[in-house]
C-alpha cells in the first residue's frame, strides 16, 4: 500500500482462522481494527483484501485475523466512511439458515440494481464480452479456470472446478468473508419456500418473495443485465449470479431469473461474460 507521501507498508495476505486451521493464505487479508462495530455487537472493523479490491467492513470478533500496530494519536479530523452490512439480511426461516441481504451487492437500497459482475469477476466493468472476461482467451471454448470439459478449455485445460472460489466471489470480495453468492441449492431452497409475486417498490418493478416459513419478504429488483456496453431488460426481468457452474457446459453459470410472469431456477444458466446482478448470502451463526 502506498500513501500519499510515497511511502509505502507491505501487509501480508496471511488469510483468517475461523475454526482450526487457516483459510484464504496467500489469497486474502484480514487486518483487525480497535474500533468495533456501531450495529453489531458481535463485530468488528476490519481491513479485507484481496488481488483487486481492499474494504473496510465489520467482521466477526470470532475470526483470528492479523493485527499491524500503528504509533501516535488518531487525528481528531479524520473521518472514516464504511460500509455497514452485517444487518443488511432477512431472515426468511429457510431450514439451512441462509439469511438473505436485503440489497444487491453495490446498492443502497433494495430497489437499488447495483453494481454488474461477469461470473467469477469481483468488479464492475465497461465493456462485457468473451473478449473482456478474465477467465478466458478471448472465447467461450478458451476457458482457463472453472472448466469441466476439454472442448471448452485453453489448450484443452480442465480443473473441474465447479463453484467459485472465494477470491473470485464478488460478494465474498466486497462485503467480506460472511458473504457469499448464492449456491444453485439456496437458489433452490429460496425458490421452494417461498411464494412470489411481481411488484413495484419505489417506482422499479421486481419480485417480492414471501416466505411460506415466517412470512418475511425479499425484494429483487429487475435489474436487467449488461451484454457489451449496453444494458438490457430493466426493469423487465432480472437475473442473479449462483456460484455454481454449469459443469456440461463450462462456459455457463446457473442463475436465478424471473420476468413478469414466471421465475426460473436450477435449469437456468447464462454465459459468464455477462454482468448480471449478485445478492449475496449468509448462513446463520445461532
């Protein structure tokens, strides 16, 4: 990290401890904060990295991350802006204790669409195609990670990967370890408990998904989805990142999807270059 004098501190992607052994060495950091959480008395801030983002959110106290000690007092001016997510769900009584945010990942309200992510990119972009996708050589049958079929490989490359590793999960990467998208089975379960219903709120269409469990309700907004440059179908149907891969065809992710008049699940998928919305989920620590 570089400050604005020049000067800069190397801080380790020395991952995090949450049970007995370490995760995410070499691939995340986690640095803890003297300052806990205003909404969550279970949390505090931390520093997270990773290869193309760094934010400042709360944690669990829980977590065993590393600590860089700082000299001096804290200038009285300084002002820290954060991004507080730790209530941002709803618990919707699933039977796996998935809990729901209440917003996309880079939205401020429900109906908000938020920020685009191709499949396994953990950052918005101009520019969605083949061409622009990370995670190929400019092809749908040039994959170089998450491929399950030599055909579509680079140079015939499979690492029969078929779900998201968490440097490649965009919620994982800008809200934290709590979070991750959606696996095609919580797809599957949201879609089997609750009844559904197409709604305005503020002005933007969407589905409002009303638990058959305990009767709290999840709003997603039709945000469309962008293809290239262009954005299309707002406000018409939406559609929203799993982390599981189609593993017959690897050049596709599964996604939930819903229009005006139905709502597709685990038999739907899309090409991973497309920039699609991602909602993020969590599993209940009680």
């Amino acid at each position: 990290m570089k400050g604005p004098n020049g000067n800069r501190i190397f801080l380790e992607a020395a991952g995090c401890n949450e049970g007995t052994e370490p995760t995410d060495v070499n691939v995340m950091g986690y640095y803890c904060s003297g300052t806990p959480s205003k909404t969550n008395s279970q949390a505090s801030y931390m520093l997270m990295f990773g290869t193309e983002s760094n934010v400042v959110n709360p944690g669990y106290r829980y977590l065993g991350a590393s600590i860089r000690p700082v000299y001096g007092e804290e200038p009285a001016d300084t002002t820290i802006i954060i991004d507080e997510h730790e209530n941002d769900y709803v618990d919707l009584g699933l039977p796996s204790g998935t809990l729901w945010a209440t917003m996309n990942v880079g939205a401020n309200s429900p109906e908000d669409y938020g920020d685009y992510f191709a499949w396994g990119e953990t950052t918005p972009k101009d520019v969605y195609g083949w061409s622009t996708y990370k995670w190929c050589m400019g092809s749908y049958t040039t994959m170089t990670k998450y491929c399950t079929e030599s055909n579509y490989g680079y140079n015939g490359f499979v690492d029969n990967k078929t779900e998201l590793d968490p440097e490649d999960d965009a919620a994982y990467v800008n809200w934290g370890p709590e979070w991750r998208m959606p696996s095609l089975e919580q797809i599957q379960e949201l879609k089997n408990n609750c009844t559904t219903e197409w709604t305005t709120v503020n002005g933007v269409n969407g589905r409002l998904f009303t638990s058959n469990i305990n009767g709290a309700s999840l709003f997603l907004p039709a945000a469309g989805c962008r293809w290239y440059s262009e954005l299309y179908d707002a406000g018409s149907s939406g559609g929203f990142w799993a982390r599981s891969l189609v593993s017959s065809y690897p050049n596709d992710a599964y996604y939930l999807y819903f229009y005006s008049g139905n709502v597709g699940w685990n038999y739907d998928w899309y090409s991973r270059f497309v920039g699609q919305s991602v909602r993020a989920v969590r599993v209940s620590q009680n």
